[in-house]
C-alpha cells in the first residue's frame, strides 16, 4: 500500500495482512489519488482517490480481493 499524502488512517489500514501487505510512504507530484494499492507484478489493484474517506468496507474488498483474508 502506498501512502502518497501521509495520512494516519493509511499506515494502519493493512495491518491485518502483515506478511503479505507493507505500508510506504512516499511524496509524489500526483494530485488524483492519496492511496495505491500495488501487488505484487506492479499492477495498481486499487486507488484512494484525492480527499475520499478511507472507508472499512472498500479497504477490506480491496485488500482481500488480491491478499487473501486477514490473519
């Protein structure tokens, strides 16, 4: 998970999935998104766009769709 804008809720949203999920935060020139999601091959499998909340439910579909359940 890549947190583009350092926002708090982000560095503890995928802590159910230590070991298949890491959190970095990085600063960038993007001003469309505040998250990214990327597996694995480098494909971005979700985005947070700019501002929107960081819901539960979406966080959970995405993270479980490509990383499986939570520990």
């Amino acid at each position: 998970m890549l947190d583009l804008v350092d926002r708090a809720e982000v560095r503890g949203a995928a802590a159910a999935w230590t070991g298949r999920v890491n959190t970095v935060t990085a600063r960038t020139d993007r001003v469309d998104v505040d998250v990214l999601l990327i597996r694995p091959d480098g494909c971005v499998a979700w985005a947070l766009p700019t501002g929107q909340d960081l819901d539960a439910t979406t966080r959970v579909c995405a993270l479980g769709t490509w990383f499986g359940q939570p520990a």
